[in-house]
C-alpha cells in the first residue's frame, strides 16, 4: 500500500493541481526450450505534481516519497508553470471538472507465491508442451507481471486510490516445414495477480492442445490469393483495428494534429452496424482488461462512443482538450510512470458485437479468408493501416478450407469499415495488449468478429 495520505497536501495548492503518488511492481519471467533466459523483478515508485496557471502547465517529479518530497514537487510544479505563464498571454479559461472519489483494489486474498514458485509453474509448463509434441522445434515461454497502484488528489475535489494487476503467459511454439520455421504463439491471463489468474499447469492443457492443432495445420497450410477479398475479421484483429486505425485518430490531441478524423465529426465514417466505444471499467456487465475509474487528472471516468451506427460521434479528451472542444471529458487522460505526465490514451476500446452468428458469416462467403491472429502492425492519422496477420483460413464455398501461411492486410480504416456488412453476437477481449503512444501502457481491446472486404497480402 502506498503509505501517504496526498489529503494532507492540498493546502500547499495555489493553482490548479493534480498530486500523484506511484508505484509500478514487475516481474519478467522468459523461457527458451527450458532455459531461464530472463528473470527480474523491479519496482519503480515516485510522487509528481502538475499545475496548470492561465493555461500553461508545470510538472516536476520525485523519486522520493517523503514529506520533503512532495512538498517540493507541488512547489516546482507551481512555479514551472508559473514561469511559464508570465511569459506569453494565453486563455486561462478554468478547465472542465468532473470530481469524484474512488477507492478499487483488485490484490488477491490468496497466499503469495515466491518467484521460485513461479518460474516452477513456468517450467512444469515448459515440459508439458516438450513432452506432449514431439513436433515443435523450439519453445518459449513470457510471463509479465505488473501491478499499478495509484493514489491521486486534485485542487478540484477528486481524490482515489487503485491498485489494478495484470498477469500475462506468452506461450510461442514453432515448427519446421520445408526447412524454414513456422510460429504460432497464444496469450493467457489478464486482469488480476498471479494467484488469482493461474491456478496451476494442468489447466492450460487444452490451450495448448489447441495452438498446437493450429500451429501444425498453419505448417501445412498455403499462402493467400493477394487482392480485395471478403474477408471475416475474428476479434483480434478487429480489436487491434479498431484501436490502431480508429480510435488513435480520434483522441483529440491527435485530431489537433491534423487527423483525418477531425473532418469527419457527425458524418458516416462506417457500416451502420459498427458503433464502436471505449469503455471505463465495465463492458457489458463485465469488469474490463483494464479497470479505469478515475483518470490521472482526477476526472471521473464513463464510456465514451466514438462510432454510434456508423456515425464518428466525438473524440477522446483530456481537461485541456475537452475545453478546446466544448466537450465533456470521460477520463481518458493515462499516465504509465509516476514520472510520467497524463496524456490522452484508450482504455478498453471495441466495436459492439451485432445479431449474426459467426458460423452463418463463414457460410455466407464464397471465396475468402478466415483472419484470426495479428502481429506487428501500423496505422497513421489518415487511418491507413498495414498489419501482420498469422492466423488464418481460407473460406471455400461457407466451409473453412487449408490454413493460410503468414501474410498482410492494409487500407484505409474508414473506408473499410464502410464495407462491413455482418457483425458476429459474441465478445472477446484481447488481454495483452500495450499501447506505445509516447509511453507504454495497458490497454484492452477486442469485440465480436465483422465480415468486410478487405485487401490481403499474398507470398
């Protein structure tokens, strides 16, 4: 527990303020064919202050949590800003304030296991898959562990306190075929420590029964027709869409940049099956990857719509945006470190899934693919996107046919959200992801699967 209480700060306020208190705790764990290759734990902790005075802000930080500390952080945090604003005039309208308190601790009640344990847990897993199949050329095993613990107050009235884990097993096994490899890989886990996530070995058995069933099809398998295809997107990939491709051209410092979506504002930018939303901390009932209550400038935080039946219906906002706009903010503003100021970021981002069932959208295509798993990728501010996919099938005639070998898919977001014409009733979560946005932070996204044309890559 963070062992401060910020409440006894705010009368060292003069202007505008947020005072945060951090604490970052890590654990990597790696494995290669049954060898430990990494194994570290770290833990990075400080208190920083952000001021804003007539419109210019000041941020100054500590790795220190001490009394001295943090009142020195609020002193040159004040006077930054300060110094700023007395050398240019700009509008120090006050900034939107939607305060509030929280208090969420997801920890487990479940006895701590040691590091020792841990890596045991990794290799019994490790052996499972060596023993099990006889296939696979090499093996390797992540585990990433992080939690962050919070405290924050504000000179508008918010103050909370979270403590939000996330327990993440990368499992990647490869094969031969024709003398070149062929991998495949599988996340597990998600919100939650450890103990709370993984219950023991034996229960990834059927997992990775599965990913080696896929990887051995994908080792047989053949390299796509390159063009426009129909295409079914599963919610990997429309997940990392819809985050990549959409929802960065839409958080408002980027529109301010120039993004392509600031043209767009109440116009039809997709199908009008697609309303896609970035959500807070519940998603259809369900706590989301990534619980935000309360953002890192104490706003409280709601869902915000982005795509509502195919019409762009706002962007993502901090405070200083949300005023540029006229616009409500819903705590969008996300700071990974203590040492790190809030910016404008996505929380858990997806399109709502529709009324078709998945298996009457693979029925419904001729001739096409199947896209189940992405890898590396790229999108810009225009919305054009390029991304790896890994996992996939052919579509013959509404039956799955071979499984495809690596390729690409690429366009424009907007336009092929355009083309989507079926949007599959179930949801999934992708639980790993890290958005890299000036700085690395956890995001959930996913959804059901979509149907669209879509421009394949080939050998």
């Amino acid at each position: 527990m963070i062992p401060v209480d910020l409440a006894d700060y705010t009368g060292s306020f003069s202007e505008y303020t947020e005072l945060r208190v951090q604490e970052n705790r890590s654990l990597n764990v790696s494995l290669v064919n049954g060898d430990v290759m990494s194994n570290s734990v770290s833990t990075v902790s400080g208190v920083s202050a952000r001021t804003c005075s007539s419109g210019f802000w000041g941020f100054a930080s500590s790795p220190l949590i001490d009394d001295e500390s943090i009142r020195g952080v609020i002193a040159a945090s004040t006077r930054n800003s300060r110094f700023l604003s007395s050398r240019e005039k700009r509008d120090g309208s006050p900034l939107p304030s939607r305060p509030g308190s929280c208090s969420i601790d997801f920890s487990t009640g479940k006895p701590r296991l040691s590091q020792k344990d841990i890596i045991r847990f990794m290799k019994d897993i490790d052996a499972m898959i060596r023993d099990r199949y006889g296939r696979i050329a090499s093996r390797t095993l992540s585990l990433q562990l992080l939690d962050m613990e919070k405290s924050l107050v504000t000179s508008d009235g918010s103050s909370g306190y979270t403590m939000i884990p996330r327990s993440i097993l990368y499992v990647s096994m490869s094969t031969e075929r024709d003398g070149e490899p062929v991998q495949l890989m599988d996340v597990h886990g998600g919100r939650g420590q450890f103990e709370d996530v993984f219950s023991g070995s034996e229960e990834l058995g059927s997992k990775l029964e599965e990913l080696y069933g896929q990887l051995m099809r994908k080792a047989e398998g053949v390299h796509p027709e390159t063009g426009i295809k129909e295409c079914i997107l599963d919610a990997d990939l429309a997940g990392i869409l819809s985050h990549e491709a959409i929802g960065h051209t839409t958080e408002a410092d980027i529109v301010r940049g120039g993004s392509v979506a600031g043209d767009y504002i109440d116009m039809q930018v997709a199908s009008s099956l697609v309303t896609l939303v970035d959500f807070a901390s519940e998603a259809l009932g369900e706590t989301c990857p990534v619980p935000v209550y309360m953002d890192d400038e104490g706003t409280v935080a709601e869902d915000a719509v982005i795509i509502e039946d195919g019409i762009l219906r706002r962007f993502l906002h901090n405070k200083e945006s949300a005023a540029f706009f006229r616009a409500t903010p819903t705590g969008n503003a996300r700071a990974y470190r203590f040492s790190d100021e809030p910016i404008i970021r996505m929380r858990n981002t997806a399109i709502l899934p529709g009324k078709s069932k998945l298996e009457d959208m693979i029925g419904s295509v001729d001739d096409g693919y199947y896209l189940m798993k992405p890898s590396n990728g790229q999108a810009d501010s225009t919305s054009e996107f390029m991304f790896g996919v890994v996992q996939g099938y052919e579509i013959k005639k509404g039956r799955l046919g071979r499984a495809i070998r690596d390729t690409t898919i690429s366009g424009v977001a907007f336009d092929m959200l355009k083309t989507v014409t079926a949007v599959s009733d179930d949801m999934k979560w992708s639980c790993s992801g890290m958005c890299g946005k000036k700085q690395a932070i956890p995001v959930g996204m996913g959804g059901p699967a979509v149907k669209c044309m879509m421009n394949i890559g080939g050998k």
